[in-house]
C-alpha cells in the first residue's frame, strides 16, 4: 500500500532512511514518498480506464505544489475550493481546462478571477451563487459552463465532521430546487449549466453509501433529460476510505466495479476529485520524543510535533498509527510500555495518538506518524506561535526539500 518499510530494523521511504533525513532536515519533518502518491493516481486511472475520466485531484488534500506539480504532470486536473487554491493550482501548471472549483461561499472577487482565468466548472452550491456567477460571468461578457451540486441526501458512514452529503449539511442543493433551476436555466443567460456535482463526504471505507447517491442522481439525470436538459458532465467528488488502522476500504477496482455500471446507463462524461486516497498513504510525519514524562496515571511521550502540524486526532478523533523510526523489536519485551504521544501545545486535546504500545521508547528516539499525507500538513497551522515544518519528497534513492521550515521572521511578516 506504501513505500515506508522497515530495512534492518530502521524505517526507509523508498530508498532513504527516514533517521539520516531527521538528522538532515530536522524534525517536525512531512515526508512523502512519490512512488506512493502516482502509484494511488494511477490506481483509479486504472480501475476507471474503460470511461477515462477527468481526475481532478482534490488539492484541498496536501496543496504543496510540488505534489500538484507531480500528480499534473501524471494528467491529472485540480479540484479548489478558493482564490488561495486556483493560485496555487495554476503556479503548479494545470491547464485552466482542468480546474474545477467547488465550496459554499465564493466571493465576487474570487468568481471574477476564475473566470478570467478560464477554469472549466464552477460546482455551485445555492442558488445565490448561481445569479452571483451569472452576473459576472455577463459583466465580462463570457457564458461560464457550471455544475450543479447536488445533496443527495445519503449518510456516508464516516465521521460527522466529514459528510457532506446528508440533507442537513451545509452543500449542495436539494432535487427539488436543483431540478428547477435545470427546467428555468434560460434565466442564466450568461451560464451553460451543462453539469452535474456531487462529494457526500471523506474517508467512506464501502461502496454502499455512493452506490445509493449515485443511483439518485443517475434517475435525477434521466428525468431532466425526458424534460430536455442535456448533462453532459457528472462530477462524482472524492470520497474514497484509506487504512488508517483496521479499516478495510473498498480498492479502487472494487469502487469501479460498484459504480461503473451505474454511470454507464447515461451519456455524460465523468469527473472525478480523490484527495485523500491518491497522498493519504504517501506521507508520513516524524518526531523526535523530547520528554518522557511519567505521572501515577499515565505515562507521556512528549514529542516536537503537535496539533498544529497534525490536527486530525485533535479535530476528528481520528487514529494514525505511530511507529519507531528504529524498530526495538529486538529488545526484551518487558519494555513494553503504554504512552499518550502528546505535543507541546498548551491544550489538553493536543495528542497524536493515546495508550499507544513501545518497546524501550526513550527520549531523543524518532517515531513516524503514518498515513498523514492528506489532511496533515495542508491544515497545519501557527497556533502557539510554532513555525511550520518543512517538507521532502522522496524518489527512489533522491530527496527534495519541497518545503522549507518557517523562521520567526515568516511568523510576523504579515503583521502591521
Ligand atoms: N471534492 C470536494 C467537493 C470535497 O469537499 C472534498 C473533501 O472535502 C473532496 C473532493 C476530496 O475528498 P477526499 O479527500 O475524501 O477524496
């Protein structure tokens, strides 16, 4: 599933010790594997061949551009959810024709700047935003191809936090407004409303959930056609579970093999925006143990790396598993102690794992924080005034920084 093996009891990325690149680059340290991170695109390149579809990797996921850069340069497109996004997407050499742009509350300006730049889709999510892109895609004299995002009303299975498609949440727009808006589109004059959208949520581990939103928007589809609507695109989002512990998600064959069927009943070309399935496993992030604490009811490992640099456990409760960059496997067994992997920052809910399990875990040993390619260091933040971590990518036995460590001086530069 990955490149991040142990070699003689010291955990590699491909070719590359993971303890030489601490030494080098220092820690808090995001490493990706780029073997890992094209072998997952190619994956449902693969499983969807028979349609081709466009894969617009979601790079709400991991936006370094050096990783947008590689999954482009693989064909992918880019799917974003702001200004900040389509700027990046665009330094990272996408063709505007591949870009699609999603999210409940896009402003004027950033509209105005993506229809300049050409993207191919807007998702809209209200129909407010339907006249706001109508009325400036007509100030810049320009029809503006959108699609429409559909709620379908499905529970996702998943964590509360990450679905998006149930009726309660806040995207998407219901059948019943979306199949008006189909039936008036002429009032849109400056917008070919020519598509379909929809993202019932993240990390969904079976088909079931998208088999059942599918079907509803498959049957959406064939009755706006009997009424003269042609779709002639369906975006059918992200999504896809990875294993993050015992999971056991569907493989992209088997998610190709429960939908295809569905989508070839209609015409339309099919889009498509993993994020965490294509660099979710393609990253690790390492950590130096800095304090081993140990009070009457627990015992702390407290390490470099906090919620700021990872916040998912923080966040969603989520697990990532920790492993020992040099494995003590070797060692007598009655090491084994339990530890809380905490982080510096001055909030109890500033943990990466609890009652984890070590072998002779002492300080200054490196542990390496799995499966955090997506969602890991794209919502990193400054919160305790800690600089952001640098980054590196590995290919075979090559690294490159592709991210260096913030100084103090980034910390302030925005201050007035
Ligand atoms: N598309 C949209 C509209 C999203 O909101 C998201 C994630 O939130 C994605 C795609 C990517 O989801 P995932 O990383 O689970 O594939």
């Amino acid at each position: 599933m990955h490149d991040f093996n142990y070699k003689h009891n010291n955990l590699y990325c491909e070719a590359v010790s993971i303890e030489k690149l601490a030494e080098k680059y220092g820690t808090p340290l995001y490493v990706y594997s780029r073997n890992t991170l094209i072998s997952h695109y190619r994956k449902i390149k693969e499983a969807f061949g028979s349609i081709s579809p466009l894969i617009c990797y979601s790079m709400k996921a991991n936006s370094n551009l050096s990783i947008c850069k590689a999954l482009v340069k693989e064909g992918a497109g880019l799917d974003i959810v702001s200004g900040g996004e389509l700027y990046r997407a665009l330094k990272a050499g996408v063709s505007p024709k591949k870009i699609v742009y999603a999210g409940v509350g896009k402003t004027e300006k950033e509209i105005e700047t993506a229809i300049k730049r050409r993207i191919s889709f807007f998702n809209v999510e209200s129909i407010p935003e339907l006249r706001l892109i109508n009325k400036v895609a007509g100030t810049l004299g320009t029809q503006q191809k959108v699609a429409i995002r559909i709620n379908p009303d499905v529970k996702a299975k998943t964590h509360k936090y990450i679905t998006t498609g149930h009726g309660e949440n806040k995207f998407g727009i219901d059948f019943e407004t979306a199949g008006k808006i189909f039936l008036e589109r002429a009032r849109y004059k400056n917008l070919n409303i020519s598509g379909i959208h929809m993202h019932i949520g993240s990390q969904i581990v079976d088909s079931e959930p998208f088999i059942k939103a599918m079907k509803r928007v498959v049957g959406f589809i064939k009755y706006l056609e009997t009424h003269g609507a042609e779709i002639r695109w369906l975006n059918i989002g992200g999504g896809l579970g990875i294993i993050y512990s015992k999971e056991r998600p569907q493989t992209a064959k088997e998610y190709a093999s429960a939908i295809l069927p569905i989508l070839k009943k209609i015409k339309a070309n099919i889009i498509m925006e993993p994020g965490r399935f294509i660099v979710g496993n393609a990253g690790v992030m390492v950590t130096r143990v800095q304090y081993i604490k140990e009070t009457p009811s627990k015992n702390f490992a407290i390490v470099d790396a906090g919620m700021n640099d990872l916040i998912r456990p923080s966040l969603y409760g989520a697990y990532h598993e920790i492993l020992p960059v040099r494995s003590h496997s070797y060692l007598n067994s009655k090491d084994v102690r339990v530890f809380d992997v905490v982080g510096p920052i001055c909030e109890s809910g500033d943990f990466l794992g609890k009652d984890r399990k070590f072998v002779g875990l002492k300080e200054g040993d490196l542990l390496s924080v799995m499966g955090i390619g997506a969602y890991g260091s794209s919502m990193a933040s400054n919160y305790n005034s800690r600089l952001r971590a640098s980054g590196v990518m590995v290919d075979g036995s090559k690294v490159k920084l592709i991210r260096r460590r913030e100084t103090y001086e980034d910390l302030i530069r925005a201050e007035l």
